[in-house]
C-alpha cells in the first residue's frame, strides 16, 4: 500500500466555512483519511504549535491554509507553516483574495477598533477598553496579537504553491483537487485549482445575456425571473468576470453571482473586468451609447461600489485598500 500523505489543514481570518466545505466532503472524507493522515487541524485537533515547530522543515506533503492574514499570530503561522510544508494551498477566498474580511481595509485599525471599542451602542462598562498586545497580570506577563491595519491575501505574506478558490470551495473542486494531489497530477505552480472558463460560459440563462443594459436594479425590487440571464433583468451578477466550478448555485437558486470564485485566469483584477463587461451594453438600444451624465445617474444605482464588485477580490485588488492623506504605511509592507 502506498505511503500516506501528510496532510493540514490551519485557519486564519475566517468565518469556518472553508472548515465546513471539508466536511460536506460527506463519505469521501473517509476517501481522504485512507490517503493522508491529518496531522492538524485546529478546528477538530488539538495539536500545538510548539509540536508544530518540532516537526522537520517540510513535513507536511499538503497544507490547506484558509482564512486571511490580519494580525501578527497568523502571520507567524503562515511562515512557520510554509517552512513545514511541501506544497502550501490558498483555500478558499479569504487565503486567496481576502473575501469578507478583506473590506475591513475600507478602514484603518483605530477605525476598526473605535467601532469595536467604543461606539457599539451594546457595548457595556468594558466600552472604551482597547485590546492590548502585552498585560501585566500577577501570574505574568499576559500576550495577544498584534492587530493590523490592513487584511492581507496569504500570498501577500508567504510563497503560495496553489489556490482553490470559492467562499467556500464548491466540494467538487476540493475532490478533484485533492485527487490531482494523491495521485501526483498536479500543475505548474500558482495553479489555481478549478476551471478556467468564464461562468457565463457554463451558466444554464448564457444564451439570454444582453447586448444592452438600460437599467440598474437592486435583487429586492423585482422578483427576478428564473430562466433571463439577470442582466437582461438590470441585476450586476459577477458571471462574466467569475471563475466557474461552482455548479451556478446561485444562479439555480435565482441569485445573481457575486463573485466568489474569484476572476478567471486572464484576468488580473475581478472588479475593473466586471465594470469593463458592465461599460459595454450599458445603453438603452443596440446603436445608441449613454452620455456620460447618463451612465453616471444609472452607476449611481448602485449603492455600494466595493461590495459589489470587490466583495472578495479587494484585498488583492490593484487598489487594494483606502487610504487617508498622510497615511505611511505602504499597503502590503505591514506583515513581513
Ligand atoms: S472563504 Fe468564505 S467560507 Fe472560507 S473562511 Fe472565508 S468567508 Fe468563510
Ligand atoms: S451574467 Fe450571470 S445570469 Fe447572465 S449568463 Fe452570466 S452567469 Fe448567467
């Protein structure tokens, strides 16, 4: 019988359901226990760090790394992970774009940290008290992480072998990739682990997708109809900026796309294509295009720009946070 691989699993800044996207692996979770013996992971083992840093520089064949890096313990287990592993994947979103977590750099940390700290109207007589990175306590010195004030995709900190991407991972992708791993079939590095094709190409509504747009709606205010792609409906689904592999869940369960597999191979930033593709029918006939002022009145539809074009791509995005005059630190130089 072939050797086992050593397999782990970690997570940084993230929601748990890359977590979940391994369990709803079902029965086949058994498949990949026969395969590989997982050797951590936080979520359903208890395995220490400083077990971790005895362990020989690349020990782990695999590592699925989800979740962001925003404060310094997760970078410093993204470093000592990447010295433990042979081959460092970028699971899910937020390791591989930043997701959700990623529009906290909309913000600074003493922005993050004021709405946390001191203005939620449900805080009690803790309002006001800030987290700190070192206390005194009788027994000892007490540590916490340092927060940092921006979200970094976990390329941004150390060198990344492949990505899977999905908020989370559509099973089927973490199946094939994983196969593609047991059996040594794996490509270049940088791969990102799912299809290369465009949503639209695969979606079941592409043969309604407009030449033109003339409206900008919101997904409360109609009741979409469930065969029209939805831009032929005036809703922004992300489908042509979006890498497939999902299934178009969403789109079978009558959402517009937003997104979450993140762009497709040729694309560099997910949210200038989107608004490139969206650029091009809005108009409201085949032959005539938008004055300006127009195209400005309809982009004012929409409510919210970032969430809607970078709800996971802005942390990685070519802008890739907001800054403030007189702000120093260069976005990205934060973590080491
Ligand atoms: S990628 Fe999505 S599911 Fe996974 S941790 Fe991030 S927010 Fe959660
Ligand atoms: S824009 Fe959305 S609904 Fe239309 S074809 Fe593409 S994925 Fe399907």
């Amino acid at each position: 019988m072939a050797e086992k691989l050593k397999l782990g699993l970690y997570w940084a800044a993230s929601c748990g359901g890359c977590e979940i996207a391994m369990l709803d692996t079902n029965e086949k979770i058994l498949d990949i226990i026969a395969r590989a013996d997982i050797l951590l992971w936080p979520v359903a083992m208890d395995t220490k760090k400083a077990d971790v840093e005895t362990w020989p520089d690349k020990h782990l064949d695999l590592c699925l790394f989800n979740g962001s890096v925003r404060n310094s313990e997760q970078e410093e287990w993204a470093h000592l992970l990447r010295r433990k592993t042979k081959a460092l994947v970028a699971f899910g979103s937020c390791a591989h774009h930043g997701c959700i977590p990623g529009l906290a750099n909309l913000n600074s940390r003493a922005e993050v940290f004021r709405s946390s700290y001191h203005d939620q109207p449900s805080l009690d007589e803790t309002k006001g008290t800030e987290p700190q990175t070192s206390f005194a306590a009788p027994e000892g010195e007490l540590t916490l992480p340092r927060f940092y004030d921006g979200v970094y995709p976990l390329d941004r900190v150390v060198d990344v072998d492949y990505y899977l991407p999905g908020c989370p991972p559509p099973v089927p992708v973490i199946l094939t990739a994983l196969e593609a791993v047991f059996s040594g079939d794996l490509p270049a590095k940088g791969t990102v682990l799912a299809p290369a094709k465009a949503l639209c190409d695969t979606c079941p509504r592409n043969s309604t997708l407009p030449k033109k747009m003339p409206d900008i709606k919101r997904p409360w205010e109609i009741a979409a109809n469930p065969e029209d792609c939805f831009l032929a409906q005036g809703l922004i689904c992300m489908g042509p900026a979006t890498r497939s592999g999902c299934e178009s869940r969403c789109i079978n369960g009558n959402w517009p796309c937003t997104g979450c597999l993140g762009p497709t191979p040729e694309v560099k930033d997910q949210g200038a294509k989107m608004l490139s593709a969206l650029a091009a029918i809005l108009r409201v006939d085949d032959e005539s295009v938008m004055t300006d002022e127009e195209t400005r009145k309809l982009l004012a539809k929409v409510k919210d720009p970032v969430g809607t074009f970078y709800m996971y791509g802005l942390a990685s995005a070519t802008i890739n946070r907001r800054r403030k005059q007189g702000e120093s630190v260069a976005a990205g130089k934060e973590a080491k």
